[in-house]
C-alpha cells in the first residue's frame, strides 16, 4: 500500500520539487491548497478557519511548507502577511493533526534561519538561542504553532531553511540577470555570512526528516560549508564568467522600509547543519562553487 502525504505550499519552490520526489516513490500525495479544490490531487483549506481533522486522517507524513515569502519591501500589510501565513497556518494544521483519531507519524513544518537573528561570525547550531527582530521573533511563534502537534506525540521537525539555490525559481534565479550584465557585487560590507543550500539537498533533507524517525525539533537546513556574503557574490560571478565589483552600500539598502535590508540582507547567521550531520545526512552539495555549477548547468 502506497504510503501518504499531505503537502502545503506544493506551488513553492520546495513543494513543487518535493512533490515530483515523492510521487516517484511512489507516495500519494494531497496537495494542500488555498480556497476551493478543484484539482482532484488536491485539498482546499482556509488557514483563518482551522482545518478539518478529517482531511488528514491516515496521512502517514504532513509537510508544511507554505508560507508568504520574506524578500519585498516591508510594509505593514507584508509583514503581517509574512507573519500570519507562517504562524496561523502552522497553528490551524497543528491542531488539526492532534485532533486526528488515526494521527500522521511526522509533521514537518518549514522554518528559517532567521531565528537566529544578526549574530556576526558566531557559529550557530539548533541549540543557539533566537536573535531579536521581527524575523527572529515570527519564527519563534511559527515554530510554538506547532506545539499542539507535539503535545498529541506526533514527531515534529522544524525545517530551519536557508536561501535555497535552485535556476528557476527563489534567491538565485532573481540575482542571476544582474550579475550576467556584470553589475552586481557585495551587498554591504559583504562580511555577513550567508547560508544556503540546494534545491535538492532541501528536498533531500525534508526526505531525510520524513523517515528519520530519530530526527525532531529543529534542523537546521544549509549546506556545512558557510560562507560570506563577499565570498558568495565572487564565487557566483567565477561560475558565470562575468564581474560583480559593484557593491551595494549598506547606507542605500537600509533605505528600504520596514527594516528588511537590516534583518534579511544585512543580517548575518553562520549557520551549522549539525542535527542533520550527527544524524548522517549525505549533502549532495557542500561547496559552493561545485554547487553553483550543478544548478546552473544547461
């Protein structure tokens, strides 16, 4: 019998790879989707309403990955945006699992490093406490949400994501345009780490939280190899042959509202995958370079 899963966000960058792999497993698959249904793979739900247990009953895994996504200018209405579709949603499908008579196995819920905040050069594991800041605090509440899920002794994993690198689709399809005009460079002082992973080491590691059943709470999703800012930016522009010296001044990106430059750009966090290579996680992509050739080769 084939074994089930139930996937929000499956239109996103990581749901949609994430579906395509577990269908060639095999796994059916509900995709979990805003409004009305009519696809018949698919669910409807409306986060604000909660969720029907029913509609979950059976389900081996849940794997909730949808969100509003964090890079825009950020006005009142984004960041409530981005707020509210991590945390009530989390918390509708959360109560909704507990609540189920024949109850999934694994829950595994997307979060980010923006918990750990602005912590310069400071390596940071699952054990590292959170930052301060709106990120820094929505995760914290995003990552609660799910609380009732664990309480009902369901095993629970917190994807704590970094910007995923895949060619179509997410942080380095947006850059690739500048630098292949050559006009892009380090974003401030280019010493603020950046973490980042794969397409399909973030996919791998969501397959790795689904059958792990020694693997809970955070994890801590970035490739081991942490590298800069700077470092990233002349390595991207090695790979494409093209220069990137123009840097961007802090001064001119703190302009933007809401202080997203400061928390999502600015911000450095050297993130460590420990949980994920205690636990013996193979990465397909660990270095940089050798990564970026992967994901843009033709």
């Amino acid at each position: 019998m084939a074994r089930t899963a139930l996937v929000s966000g499956a239109s996103g960058l990581i749901g949609r790879e994430l579906v395509r792999v577990l269908r060639a497993e095999g796994w059916e698959v509900k995709r979990l989707v805003r409004g009305q249904a009519f696809a018949p793979d698919a669910v409807g739900w409306i986060p604000h309403y909660g969720m029907d247990p029913g509609t979950i009953e059976g389900m081996d895994a849940v794997i909730h990955l949808a969100g509003e996504r964090v890079f825009g200018i950020w006005t009142k209405e984004k960041k409530q945006a981005i707020h509210e579709s991590r945390v009530v949603g989390t918390a509708a499908l959360s109560q909704a699992i507990a609540h189920c008579k024949q109850k999934p196995r694994v829950f595994v819920c997307a979060s980010a490093v923006g918990y750990y905040g602005d912590r310069g050069s400071e390596v940071l594991t699952e054990d590292s406490p959170p930052g301060r800041g709106f990120l820094a605090d929505s995760c914290v509440e995003w990552e609660r949400a799910a609380d009732p899920a664990r309480a009902a002794g369901i095993r629970t994993v917190h994807l704590r994501l970094g910007v995923v690198l895949a060619k179509r689709g997410g942080a380095l399809h947006t850059m690739l345009p500048a630098f292949k005009l050559g006009i892009a460079g380090p974003l401030g002082s280019g010493k603020q780490y950046f973490p980042w992973i794969t397409l399909r080491d973030a996919v791998g590691a969501v397959r790795f939280a689904i059958d792990r059943e020694d693997v809970a709470g955070p994890m801590n999703t970035v490739a081991p190899h942490a590298v800069t800012n700077r470092e990233y930016t002349k390595t991207l522009a090695k790979v494409l042959r093209r220069p990137a010296v123009l840097r961007v001044p802090a001064f001119i990106l703190k302009m933007l509202p809401g202080r997203m430059a400061q928390e999502a750009i600015l911000a450095s966090a050297r993130v460590a995958p420990k949980r994920l290579l205690d636990a013996g996680y193979q990465f397909q992509d660990s270095e940089l370079e050798s990564a970026l050739r992967a994901v843009l080769a033709k």
